[in-house]
C-alpha cells in the first residue's frame, strides 16, 4: 500500500467547484480518510491549493499564513453580492472612461497596510455559524475591519470594461474586497471576473497538477509524479539531524541538548534522514519538539 503518511499535492483546482469539493476528489481517487487544505478558494477562483494528507495536516497552518499571489480580473461597473459573478448583479454602472483612471495613483493608494471589512460571502463564523449562512438568509451581521498588507500590486487596463490586477498579499486578504475598494475609489462599481491562486510563498502555479489530469492518473503515477513530501514545500526552514538517542527522546516529546544556534522553527530529522516534524532551538540550545509527524 502507497504511504501517504507525510505527503501533500499541489492541485491546480479549477474555477466552478469549491475547495471543500476538490478535496473530496482527491481523498476518494486516493482512498484517503484525513486530508485538508490550506487558505480556501472561492469556487469561482482557480488555481494553487495545498492539500495535505494525515500527519502533513499538522503543519496545514504554516501555509494558511503565508503570504499569497494572484492574478485578477476586475469587472468595472458593476458590483454583485458576493463581490465576483456568481453573485447577483445589484448594480450596473457602465465605466466609459476607463483609459483614463489614473491607476498609479490607485495602486499607491492600496500598496502596504489597507484596511478590510470580511464580506458577509465568507467562511468566517459568528455564534458558532459561517457568515455565508446568515447572507444566504438575507441576513447582515456586524463584522470588525481588519488590518492586511497589500506587499505589490500592479494595475493595467484589460479592455474597455475590465482591469488587470497582479497582487502579493498578506492571509486574511480578501481579494473580492479590494475590486471593491478598487472599484470605490474609481467612482463606480467592480467586482471579480476572474481568479487565478499563481503563489503561496515560494511555491508556484507552475508546480502543480490540474485536477482533472490527476483524477485520470493512476496511483502508482500519481505517487511518482504528484506527492512530495512535506518538508520539501519547507525549503528556507533550517535542518536539524539528531542522533537515534535524540530521536527516542523527541519522539517522547523531550527536550535535548544540541549544538546548533536558537532558532525559532527549525526541520528535524533522524539518523537515518527521515523527516520527523517541526521544533525550536530555544537560548539554553535546547531542542524542543513542536508538531512531530511520525
């Protein structure tokens, strides 16, 4: 049986389902009971997302605070309740002008920290339910703003009625919300036409599957060709190889000496070089064990 103890995929997930529902996919193809993903996409976005199976789920988190890439489609002039298509349209404001918006201006205007009201359309919860439950009920809940990071951002004019937008942001940025804030300070309505994930730190668009090219693919094929291992997706992290003495104390959840600087997260391996999970190398250059996935 294929060991799918520390592995993860980079899908390539495709606009018109849900994160939720590519992941269902992806466990059945492969048998697999627990499997999660890191940072959703909205079924109308397309593109990078995570998936982790067993033990690589313990480090799910170390990608939900990542910072993000993507590539947008803004849809000047109009504006819709969910912030992108698959909502209903509530406004239709023509932008005839659209050559001359002075996008320089906007771009300086949301480079650095910008401040986002959640929109209702999200998975955020409120008493225990998702605020996307309450919207579909035509209910509207009181969320607090937030503050993101907006790293880069770069406009261009698409056609007559749509932008381009390249953006790198912090977690917690909500893409939809800034068309809107984009469309706002333009002086009419905006939302998303088109949504493409290209990168979660370091890790590409161009390293991944699409799914349905993985759903074709056998196992034997998908293990040699799709699954990695999850310390590869952790490259900048610091190694740290201990002795098998070591190894039986970390694996008890113990602290041991080691001769390395401090650190606050560091890679761990035993002897026989076999990923053992995450720790910190703490002042006194101790070892201490984090989240172990063996």
């Amino acid at each position: 049986m294929l060991n799918f103890n520390q592995s993860c995929i980079l899908l390539n997930k495709p606009s018109g389902i849900s994160s939720n529902d590519a992941l269902k996919k992806v466990k059945k193809k492969l048998n697999q009971k627990k499997a999660g993903f890191s940072g959703t996409l909205d079924p109308l976005a397309s593109g990078l997302l995570i998936i982790f199976f067993n033990k690589a789920t313990k480090l799910c988190s170390m990608f939900l605070n990542a910072d993000k890439s993507y590539d947008v489609l803004i849809r000047i002039g109009e504006a819709s309740t969910t912030g992108d298509l698959d909502g209903e349209i509530t406004c239709d404001n023509f932008f005839t002008d659209i050559k001359n918006i002075d996008l320089k201006k906007i771009e300086k205007k949301f480079m650095g920290t910008i401040k986002q009201t959640p929109p209702m359309y999200s998975a955020l919860k409120h008493n225990g339910k998702r605020l996307y439950e309450y919207a579909r009920k035509g209910l509207e809940i009181d969320r607090p703003s937030r503050l993101v990071t907006i790293h880069s951002i770069k406009l261009k004019v698409f056609d007559e009625n749509h932008l381009s937008l390249n953006v790198k942001c912090s977690k917690g940025t909500y893409i939809r919300v800034l068309a809107e804030q984009i469309g706002k300070e333009i002086g009419c309505g905006a939302l998303v036409a088109k949504l493409v994930r290209t990168k979660i730190n370091d890790i590409e668009l161009s390293k991944t599957v699409k799914l349905d090219n993985f759903l074709l693919s056998s196992d034997e094929e998908i293990y040699n060709k799709y699954i990695i291992n999850i310390d590869l997706l952790i490259e900048n992290i610091p190694s740290c190889h201990i002795s098998e003495n070591d190894t039986k104390k970390i694996l008890h959840g113990n602290k041991v000496e080691i001769n390395k600087k401090a650190c606050k997260v560091v890679k761990i391996y035993n002897p026989d070089n076999i990923f053992m999970g995450i720790g910190e190398i703490n002042k006194n250059l101790e070892l201490l064990p984090k989240k172990i996935l063996v």
